[in-house]
C-alpha cells in the first residue's frame, strides 16, 4: 500500500526523534564533534591607521609617517613627511575571520594589534582598512572606534600601572562585509564530516548512528578522520535541513588512554581508560640538613694569643619510611589514586611515579607531558 507523501514524511520525522530520544544519556552531540567539510571561515589581515590617541602613538617611526603622508596625498594634500608629528598616530595590523556564510552588507568585528612603537591605542580610531583574503581580494572593509578593554598610565618619575593590553583592541561592528565567499552548500549530494580527534572507532560510532537513524546505509567512514554522508533523495535542495538532524544525533566518542603532565604547574590528569599492569611501589623522601655555627677560640689572659672565629658545621641526614604498595595487573583508575592517595604522594612526586611507571613499562597509556 502506498502511503501519501505527507503521511509519510511525518513517518519519517517521528522515526527520527524516536532515534534521537533513544540516544545515551552520556552521549556527545555529532555537531560537537566533527566539522563539516568546506564550511569554515575565512582570514582576513590589512593594514591601517589609529589616529587620535593622546601622544600615545609611533612618534617617530619612519614608516607611520610614510602612511600619513601617502593617506593625506591620496586626500589632495601635499605634505612633506618631515613636517609630520606621529605622537597621535599608530599603524596597526587589522585581523579578521570571515564566517562561513557571510552576506555582503553583514558587519563583523575585526581585532585591531600595534606593530609599531605605540604605548595605548585607548581612545583611538580606526580609519578605513580593507582587508583581504589569500587570493588578494578584499572581503571586508574596516573603520570604527577601538576598544581595548584595558589601560595604562605613569607618571613623570618613571612609575605605572598597566590593565590587560593596551596595545592590542577591537573594534566592535566596525567591519562590513563587501564580498561574499560562494558556496552552492544545497546543491550537495553527499556531505562530508571531519572528527576533530581522528579515531577509527569514533568515526565507525558516527556513521553507524547515522544509519540507524534515517534506516539506511547513508554513511561510511573513509578513515579515522572523516565521514562521507550520502544526502537521502527526500533531502535534495534542501541540505540544510537534513544536516541539522544529522547534527543532534548522539554519539559516544572513543579516547586513547593517555596521561597529561604539565610539569609547570605540577598538574597531573589521567583518562578513565589507564590502566597499570603487575608493579611495586615505594616513595620516599630524603632530606639533609646541614646548619652552620661559629665558635670563638678566646686566647688565655697574658698569653699573647690571637681570638679566632672557628666555623662549625652539623650535618644531619633523616629518610622517610615508604611502604610498598603492589598494584595487580588490569587495575583502574579509581585503584591508582587510592594507591598514591596511601603513600601520601604530592603532585610533583606523582609527576616523577609516573614517569618511573611508563620506564617501567607497567602504564598502559600514552603519558603527555606539556
């Protein structure tokens, strides 16, 4: 029996919240974790002028001045770059990320950095900057007011005082989109989702869910890396809406055991999957003490003799005890911090156990350190 096309299309619809509803409670939304292929914004750079700063600016630097000269000729006026003071005046690079699918006329903001000798752009005001793309075209023209959420002031005498970083501001809104970047994205057949962590596992998770979900064999991982999606015939011209679904589907996303050292600040993070073999151990500290006294050797009266300072030194030497913790084979994670938690460990001696452990060759686990 064929069913009417609006009947079904509700089918379809309902099935696919079914599957939605139906996803683990702990699982990860697909959009969290992949990208979609040849959807990403664009960089933009340009350079340009701050003027209006309060003596703040590049005061001597040559090419500042060049600037303003080339900007006032441009103006219709001719000055000579040796009668130009650039006390007020700062040469800034202007960045900016042109969105995926910005439209001609949208405003964006773009972030405004010194390069030159400037001390504060507060109170500045940009003045109109293209920017431009790798192709060398420009995609956003840029002016405004600069913001830099910060300051900075001193006095005569050489004392000041600095809040984040005065040289570096945004100017909100100030730029305006001139060119768009095409893309016939409705016009796909097949969509293409790149993992942000590469994982065979992970990626063979996302298309299974896919599948499942629209009961079709849509998706395949290509690699670790990526999923090619074919878009279902229903979907044609309107691939828009068939990513949102796809995008709210539910996934558990795999990880490689791995233990993260940052030896700066003595954090140690380990991942629920390490897991210990077969080992023993025992840690203790050892310290020794050396103080430092002097005598005075005072000559008998009459005896012609000379008073002598004579320095003595007292050494003493204190180990601490450590029991011997022995970890069985296959142990968690829960386990090792218990363990470490009875020997009484720091954090910088957990830094230097695990680096004995993964010599040992007893971590099953990537151990990081950054």
């Amino acid at each position: 029996m064929n069913l009417p096309a609006t009947p079904f299309r509700w089918l379809m619809a309902a099935v696919v919240l079914l599957a939605l509803a139906a996803s683990p409670v702990s699982a990860t939304r697909i959009k969290d974790i992949v990208d979609l292929r040849g959807v990403r914004s664009n960089q933009l750079v340009g350079y340009g002028l701050v003027v209006g700063l309060d003596g703040t600016g590049d005061k001597g630097a040559a090419f500042t001045v060049q600037s303003m000269s080339s900007m006032l000729e441009k103006m219709g006026m001719t000055v000579d770059p040796k009668n130009i003071a650039a006390d007020n005046v700062a040469s800034v690079m202007v960045t900016a990320n042109l969105p995926a699918f910005g439209r001609a006329g949208s405003r964006m903001d773009v972030l405004v950095s010194s390069i030159g000798g400037a001390k504060n752009l507060q109170g500045g005001t940009l003045l109109f900057t293209p920017l431009k793309g790798a192709d060398g075209r420009v995609y956003v023209v840029a002016q405004g007011p600069v913001s830099t959420g910060g300051f900075s002031a001193g006095g005569k005498s050489g004392a000041s005082v600095q809040k984040n970083f005065p040289t570096v501001g945004r100017v909100v809104g100030g730029g305006t989109i001139e060119r768009s970047v095409k893309t016939a994205f409705d016009d796909q057949s097949t969509i293409a989702l790149a993992l942000h962590r590469p994982d065979f596992t992970t990626a063979a998770r996302v298309a299974d869910a896919i599948n499942r979900a629209f009961f079709q064999p849509l998706a395949h991982s290509v690699d670790g890396g990526s999923v090619e999606v074919q878009v279902p015939e229903k979907y044609l011209g309107n691939v828009v809406a068939f990513v949102t679904q796809v995008e709210a589907l539910g996934v558990t996303p795999d990880t490689h055991a791995r233990v993260v050292i940052n030896e700066r600040t003595g954090t140690v993070v380990m991942g629920a999957d390490v897991r210990i073999s077969t080992i023993a151990i025992a840690h203790g500290n050892l310290s020794i003490q050396i103080s430092e006294s002097t005598q005075v050797s005072q000559p008998l009266p009459f005896s012609q003799g000379q008073t002598v300072a004579a320095p003595q030194s007292d050494v003493s030497v204190s180990e601490e005890r450590a029991p011997v913790y022995l970890m069985e084979p296959g142990v968690s994670i829960g386990e090792v911090v218990r363990a470490l938690n009875l020997l009484g460990v720091s954090p910088r001696d957990l830094i230097a156990i695990f680096q004995a452990i993964k010599a040992a060759g007893a971590l099953q686990a990537e151990l990081e350190i950054i």
